[in-house]
C-alpha cells in the first residue's frame, strides 16, 4: 500500500470537517489566528451606577462605550462593552449619559 500525501492549502476546516473559504468561515464563526473582525465603534460612553446581578461584567462608577442597537433602544436596553470585551445588553437604569469633550470621546474611542 502506497503512503497518502495530505495537501495543504489556506482554507479553513468547519467543525464538521468541510473545508471552507476564508469569507464562509469568518460568516460561521471559525476565524483565524490573527484575523481582524470589523467591530463597531462605540457611539458614545455611559458611566455604570448599577450592577444587580452582573458584578463580574459591570464596575460601579466606570465608563463603558456603547453601541447602537435599534432592538436595544425598542427594549429600554444598552448595547454595552463590558468587561469580557464583548458586547452585551443591560438594562439602561443602569447607566447615566454622560456628555464628555469630543476630543476626550475621540481618544477613548480609539482605545476601547
């Protein structure tokens, strides 16, 4: 019996073993190692007074960016990027607006 040569290539394996492009495998969630994600930019920064049940994901008195989401404003909702680094919905009792120097909004933007 002859040896069976594996080929190599640039694609990605789905978990079900099906080989697939770069472009399906970034829309079903396998990305590679150091592949960029194009994330939203928060739209604006709100400080948390509260943290009922999420001391894990949300500090008391610190900022969070925040995110639009029409679903979100429908639901008296924030799109917040909390402390895990994803974004996830709060109640939005639990944040105040704050109004920052745009210059201030700009710099915090870049780094969150």
């Amino acid at each position: 019996m002859g040896s069976e040569r594996k080929k190599s290539n640039s694609r990605s394996q789905s978990p079900a073993g099906k080989r697939v492009t770069a472009a399906a495998a970034v829309k079903r969630g396998v990305r590679r190692k150091n592949a960029k994600v194009n994330t939203p930019s928060p739209t604006h920064f709100v400080l948390c007074v509260r943290n009922d049940d999420y001391p894990a994901s949300l500090e008391l008195r610190k900022l969070y960016p925040v995110l639009e989401d029409a679903f979100a404003a429908e639901h008296d909702l924030l799109r917040v990027i909390d402390e895990s680094g994803e974004d996830y919905l709060y109640p939005s009792d639990f944040f105040v607006h704050i109004e920052l120097p745009r210059a201030v909004e700009k710099t915090l933007a870049k780094i969150a």
